[in-house]
C-alpha cells in the first residue's frame, strides 16, 4: 500500500487528509485538557505533540476561533 493510496483511500472514508485528521484529534485532546486540568498552554501543547506553543497557540485558534487561554476562560465561565 502506497502512501499516496493509502491518503485517498483515508480521504474517501473519512472525508479529510490523515493530517487534518489528526490535527482534529489533538485539537480535542487540548481542548479537553484546558477545561479539565490547570496545566499551562505550553504544557499542553507539548501533551498533544506541539513543540512549539506559539504555533499551537495558532493552529488552536484557527481550528476554533479562539486563542488556548480565551477557551479556557470562556469554558470555564459557562460551567
């Protein structure tokens, strides 16, 4: 099985790239880790394989209109 195979056939039954994905999967795990631990955003953000917390800062922001510390504070008031 090809790469370029195996990424169209993972398209084809998920809807998205395997990147996307697992961006998707890590950006869960964030958000679960912000609401229900006190860990620090760059603690997190190497937890779910960013090792650098300003781009996880962005890519966080992007896949959910907020910044990690304004999720966490607009979650934690709604509790």
């Amino acid at each position: 099985l090809s790469s370029s195979h195996f990424m169209h056939l993972f398209k084809e039954q998920t809807g998205t790239s395997p990147l996307a994905y697992q961006q998707a999967l890590r950006i869960e795990q964030a958000k679960a880790s912000l609401v229900s631990t006190t860990l620090s955003i760059s603690e997190i953000a190497e937890q779910t394989g960013y090792h650098d917390p300003l781009y996880f800062s962005r890519v966080f922001k992007k896949a959910t209109g907020f910044s990690p510390k304004d999720y966490r504070r607009n979650c934690s008031q709604s509790d």
